[in-house]
C-alpha cells in the first residue's frame, strides 16, 4: 500500500536529544530539530500531516513544519513543532512514547511516501528495531542517500515496517475508497490507489469464485451458474446466478477484501433492496465472502441469512427517503459499512480458493 516517494532519496537519522524529547530540565524547546538536507521539498513554513511508527504502533498525526528564517531571507534548521494544546502531533506523541522511559536512548528516521506524506519511525534503543540502524548509530552517519551501500536495504526496511504495522489504517482506506468519504485524514492519492486495488482485488475474487463454481458444477453439486460480469461490469446488484438441483435461482454477491474476514463489507441502498425483495419473493440470497487474498488465492466463506438484517436496514432507509421528500429532496444511493459477523446468522467454515 505504501512506498516511497523517490524524488528526494534522502533518509535522516537522529538521535533525538532531552531538549528533543521535551524532558530537559535546563530547555523549554517545543520542537525537534531535524536536519536541513531532508524534506527538502516542503514550504519553509506548513501544517501538514506525517505517519508516525514505533514499535506496533502507526498512525497519521498532524504535523507542523517550519524553518528559521536568516536575517538575509534564507532558511535554515528544519524543525517539527508541538502545536497547539490539543494537537495530537508527531511531536507530542513522540515525547508521550518517550516519558516512560525517560533515560533510554531514542532515535528518529524520517523521509517522505510516494503520497507526498511525511513518514517517522522512532526507534528505542533497547527495541528489536534497533538493529536495522545500529550500523549507521555506529558510523554516526545522519543522512543517507541513494548514493549510499545503506540506502535501498533501509528504505526496503522502512516500508516493510510501515505495511506490517498500518494494517489498520489500510483497512480503513479500503472502506473509504469505496464510499467517497474524504474528511479522515488520508491523501487523496492512497484512497485513489485503494480504490484501484479494492477493483482488482473485486475482480479476482470473481474469477475465483467462478473456477470455484466450475469445480461444484463438475461434481454436481449445482446444474449452472452464470457469471454476470464476465465481460463487463453489469451494475447488477449481485454477481451470479446459480441453479442447484430443485430449488430456485441463488443470487450471488461476491464481496472480496485483502484482509481478514471481519473486514466491514460495503451494500448500497440498491443491493439491501433487492436483498428485501428477494426475502419476499421467496428468492434466495447469498454473500461469497473471498478474503485474506494475495495475487492468486484467497478463502472462501459463504454468508447467508440476512434477510432480517437486511429488512431493518431496508426499513430504515426507506423511512428516511420518505422523511425527505417534503423538502424535495430525493435519496439516489447510500453507502452502508456492515460487519459480516452482526449482519450474517450463517457462515461457513473458510475454504481455500487457488
């Protein structure tokens, strides 16, 4: 999901001073200073906001930048500020992870992500992390560049970090990239990015269920199915049509994730009503679950009986569509994050889809 942003090709390391960490007993200093040859490309003063790592922890923070101004207009001395009393701040949460272990040493890398955001790893010395920088702490080396033997396997190293600890944060952009919502604080170039990885994802999941399928009509478990949106995206709300033995049509909604199966799942107002109708038409419905998937597999669990689930949502939402109508508003579609588990009374046990 994240990687870097390649312009610069630089990486600072420091090792962040009491002054830094905010527990000198000799210097109110309400920032860390940071190095001039790094995050070059930044205005000499502006608010911004920087994903912030340590340990098991990440996070997008908000983070204030500026440089001191030379009686001659230049810049100099990068630095990150505090912010106000109620920012939670790279700074602040910096000196809030440093509190408790006051007399340890602590270093900081930084640089930047291919989304322009900036990007803090803070590393305690007694940390498993420690090793990935001990070399340079070592060298005292305080910027490394492209031109350096250290450069790629740390920039390797810093972007496998941030990927193992933001799961959550991947997570919530996967969510977002579906439903337009922009107010968080993530750049519209990692909700762009997720939104074209959520549609390949949603594509593979399809052909996967589809050779799944294959192999059920082969044992004849079911007479045929029909995929959908084999050539192209139908807008239908469900993606196959399966007819077993005996029974009536089952409407498949083939919902796929990389991540785990708890992962929220995103309906439309449109599919929730069709899920109504098919309650009351006798028709039968069903959501093919494919997560945890990679380039070629995923598992399979299939969710079924929702349909009071549903019918409350339905319910709701035609509620307040007729709310609106005397101000002349009309409801054209609404997103809605459900979690599998509150939504579904049934769910397989996973199967392995390759």
């Amino acid at each position: 999901m994240f990687t870097f942003f390649n312009i610069e090709k630089r990486i600072g390391l420091k090792r962040l001073s009491s002054a830094d960490l905010g527990i000198s007993d000799t210097s109110n200093q309400t920032h860390i200073g940071l190095f001039n040859d790094v995050l070059t490309f930044l205005e000499d003063s502006t608010s911004t906001t920087a994903m912030l790592v340590h340990d098991s922890y990440c996070q997008i923070l908000d983070c204030f930048f500026d440089r001191i101004e030379n009686p001659d207009g230049t810049f100099r001395s990068p630095k990150i500020r505090m912010g106000t009393k109620k920012a939670e701040s790279v700074v602040s949460k910096i000196r809030h992870f440093a509190e408790n272990n006051p007399d340890d040493e602590w270093y900081l890398l930084w640089s930047s992500l291919e989304n322009k955001d900036l990007v803090f790893w803070l590393i305690n010395k007694q940390s498993s992390d420690f090793h990935i920088i001990e070399n340079l702490v070592k060298s005292n080396i305080r910027i490394i560049t492209d031109q350096d033997s250290d450069y790629r396997p740390l920039k390797t190293a810093i972007v496998k970090k941030i990927n193992l600890v933001s799961i959550d944060i991947q997570k919530d952009i996967e969510i977002i990239s579906q439903v337009g919502d922009l107010t968080r604080k993530y750049k519209v170039y990692d909700v762009e990015k997720a939104r074209k990885q959520f549609a390949a994802t949603g594509k593979k999941g399809e052909e996967l269920i589809s050779e799944y399928l294959e192999q059920e009509v082969a044992a004849k478990r079911i007479n045929s199915f029909e995929w959908m949106n084999k050539s192209r995206e139908s807008g239908l709300p469900y993606d196959f049509v399966i007819r077993a033995l005996n029974r009536n049509p089952l409407f498949i909604d083939v919902k796929s994730t990389r991540f785990d199966f708890k992962q929220n799942i995103i309906f439309s107002s449109q599919e929730v009503a069709f899920v109504h109708n098919c309650a009351n038409t006798d028709s039968a419905y069903a959501v093919y679950r494919v997560f945890n998937m990679t380039d070629d597999s995923g598992l399979l669990s299939i969710c079924d009986n929702c349909e009071s689930y549903m019918n409350g949502l339905n319910t709701d939402i035609e509620r307040f569509r007729e709310a609106i109508v005397p101000t002349k508003t009309a409801l054209l579609k609404m997103s809605l994050s459900v979690s599998p588990k509150d939504c579904f009374s049934s769910i397989t046990a996973p199967i392995k889809l390759q």
